[in-house]
C-alpha cells in the first residue's frame, strides 16, 4: 500500500509516524513535509521521502498521484480541505481520507457551523452571526460583554477573542470586523456568551454514518501559564483527560454525535474524516463551542501515540465507509505532549535558528520529539514557524508522562524558545 500525507506541522508528523508502524504501507511520501517527517522507518522496510511539492499545489500534487498512484492520501491542515483537495483528487479517481469542501464547512465557517447546531439541536452558546460591527457590538452589550468574539472563518487557530467587558468586547469586533486582524476570515464574525466550566477536546472519526469517539483529551490553548496571555494554535495537551468517566464520556458524545449524524444525513452532507468538537463542560451540560473537521494539532500527537489500531486500515476504511463494527483500541498509559515555540509566538517570530539536542531528547524512554516548524538547512535542524516541536511521552499515569515530556524539553534548545510550564496540571489537581 503506498500513501501519499498532506501537510508540514507536527499533526502531519504524527501521522507519518503511525503510519509508518503499519506493515500495510511500502511506500509513504509527504508533501512538503518537516525535518522530521523525512526518514521515519516503515516497519515494512526503507523509510519516508518529504516531496518538494507545496500542500496547495493540486495541479503538481495530481501530477505525483499520477505518476505514482498512492492507494490512498491523507489530508492534514484545514485550509487544504477548505479549498476542495478532497474533491480535487476525487474527481480524478484517487482514494483520499477528510471531508468534501462542502462538508469541511463545519470548520471553514463558524456561521455554518453555527446555524446547523441550533436547526439540529446540538447544545452550544447563545450566538449571533454578523457582517456588520455596529449590530455586532449591540449583541455584545445583550451579553453583558462576555463574549467569545469568532472570525468566521479560518485563522490556523487564533481567531478568538474572549472578552469580559462590553469595552472589550467592542475593540474585538474592531479588531477582527475593522482593523481585519485576521484578513478576509473576519468579514464576518460569530459572537457567543462567554461559557464557564472545564473545557475538553472530543474527537471522532467517521465515514458518513458511524463515529467513532476517541477518549478525551484537553488542549491548552492561551500563549501563558495559567491560561493568560493570546489564543494560539495549542501550547500542548494531554489524555486521557480525568474530568469524565468511560460512560460520562459516552452519554456527552451521544448527545453530540448522534444529533450531528441526524443532521448531516437531513442536510445531504457525507463527512468522512476526522470531526472535531471542542466542548464545554458547563454546570448546565456539555456545550459545543465550536467544530473542526480535522485531527487536530496537538492532540494527533498524544492521540497517536496511545493509539493501537493500524492506522492506515483505519483511515481507509474511514475514506471507504466501512467503520461500522470497528473497535478503538487504546493503551492504558496517559499521553502528555509539550509544544516548544518560538519566541513571540502567536505575533512576530524569527526563522533559521538551528534546534540543539534533539538526539539526546529522542533517545529518553517512551518519548518522540514530533517536529513541527522545523526545516533542515545544510544538514542542520532549524526552527520554521511558531509552535516548533511537540514534545511528546507516555507513562503509566499522568503524572510520570508529564515528568518524561518535560526532561526531554529540557534538553532540547533554540534561542528564543518559549515553553510553558503547566501543560497537565489541571489534569493532576
């Protein structure tokens, strides 16, 4: 079997990881990929290629696949999605795993996404869709000012601003709708109430009529300890996560899944791939605050290592329709996986530094250094974006896992780095 990954961040590496643990695969490219993707060993022998090919590039992607033809492709970053992969390769006659452009809309337009909850009855926020500020702030003030403010649509991950004052609130909708801070995603925006409680990341993989829901896992989204600081794109995660049991687990999926399935089969939309509902967990019950329609990054990285299905038979069988009597196998350890940033991360960054003692982290017990903005410069790692690394490892509880993941970020340095020191902790108090 021969397979063909979309993408270059640490969700891409992750992936590449897994499935080169699958016997099934001969042959796994990826397009572009990181320093890290290039020269993962598949278990049946020889190792991954990186392809000189931008994600965006379906014209020479298709070239590849046509020359090559990979049995299937895997679809990793949500702006690819957005734009129609799916339906590119599909149309010219290749197996590819994620949604339809139009069924990515549960990510791609929060407006989207919105409107379907409420006509379906999936719990969420009181919520109001927008394109003009002056009636967008007048809904601010009906919420008192405690808001989480959306740019419509896809901003890799920071497009939220939570508020809790009416003045803040306003200079949110300045700053996305006016001063377009987020370009062409905040023409629109969708504005929330602010909910309270515990928040968890859900994940599901489906084929248009089954889903299934992985355990949970909990994100860290804010740039600083103690959740302070910017929106980013994920400082690190951890799972499983202790704030709901196996069956509490259960029912809150249900609640969500099964009127989400109701939905898309009333709607005509047949999503295949990876959903992804972030959830609060509210002293009223669950509450979606948002979906996404991808493996989302950093939770791949501690998903994928606890999980022990093959994940090609999986991801074909997700792109095939065939998930109904499959089992989720998972091991019994906890996952705990810590993001090294770049300094300034989410604003400015430098690029070029080069990443010092990535062997040496590597070869600590029951860890993996997933690469994300990393590049290779004369034979050198250096650093190529914002979030750099995740940092990732197992252990028999939650505590020795977080321990492993943090003696490893200690011996890997890049000037500038930024880390935070939390990741796990609401998990152990």
């Amino acid at each position: 079997m021969k397979v063909l990954v979309l993408g270059s961040g640490g969700r891409e590496h992750a992936l590449v990881w897994k499935l080169a643990q699958s016997p099934r695969i001969t042959q796994l490219w990826c397009a572009p990929g990181n320093a890290g993707t290039a020269g993962e060993a598949l278990a049946s022998g020889g190792f991954t290629e990186n392809l000189a090919i931008a994600a965006d590039d379906f014209a020479a992607l298709l070239e590849f696949a046509r020359r090559e033809k990979p049995d299937l492709t895997v679809v990793g970053p949500d702006n690819l999605l957005a734009l129609g992969v799916v339906d590119t390769f599909q149309a010219a006659g290749f197996t590819i795993w994620g949604p339809t452009q139009k069924a990515a809309q549960f990510e791609s337009s929060k407006a989207f996404s919105q409107e379907f909850m409420l006509r379906h009855g999936i719990p969420t926020a009181r919520s109001g869709t927008f394109d003009d500020p002056v009636a967008a702030k007048r809904f601010c003030a009906e919420l008192g000012g405690r808001c989480a403010v959306k740019a419509d649509g896809l901003a890799l991950g920071k497009g939220v601003i939570l508020t809790h004052t009416l003045a803040e609130a306003e200079q949110a909708v300045d700053e996305i709708m006016v001063q377009k801070s987020f370009g062409s995603a905040g023409s629109r925006t969708v504005i929330q109430e602010l909910l309270t409680g515990m928040e968890i990341s859900l994940h599901a993989l489906c084929d248009g009529k089954t889903a299934l829901l992985f355990p949970t896992a909990q994100d860290h989204k804010r740039a600083l300890d103690n959740d302070e600081g910017l929106n980013t794109g994920g400082m690190g995660t951890y799972s499983p996560a202790p704030f709901l049991s196996d069956a509490e687990l259960e029912s809150v999926g249900r609640a969500i899944l099964d009127p989400w399935l109701a939905g898309c089969a009333a709607d005509g939309i047949d999503f295949r791939g990876l959903l992804y509902p972030g959830v609060m967990l509210t002293p009223d019950g669950p509450r979606v605050l948002e979906f996404n329609a991808r493996f989302r990054d950093p939770e791949t990285q501690v998903y994928l290592t606890r999980l022990e299905n093959d994940l090609a038979e999986l991801l074909l069988a997700s792109a095939e329709g065939r998930l109904a009597g499959i089992q989720l196998r998972w091991k019994p350890e906890s996952a705990v996986c810590v993001v090294m940033a770049s300094g300034g991360y989410p604003g400015n960054i430098r690029k070029g530094l080069p990443i010092l003692g990535l062997a040496e982290a590597g070869a600590l017990p029951s860890t993996k250094v997933f690469h994300a903005g990393t590049a290779l410069k004369d034979g050198v790692t250096v650093t190529n974006g914002g979030r750099v690394l995740g940092v990732t490892a197992l252990g028999p509880t939650l505590q020795e896992a977080r321990d492993r993941a943090y003696a490893a970020v200690n011996r890997i340095c890049f000037e500038g780095v930024h880390v935070r020191s939390d990741i796990a902790a609401k998990g152990l108090r």
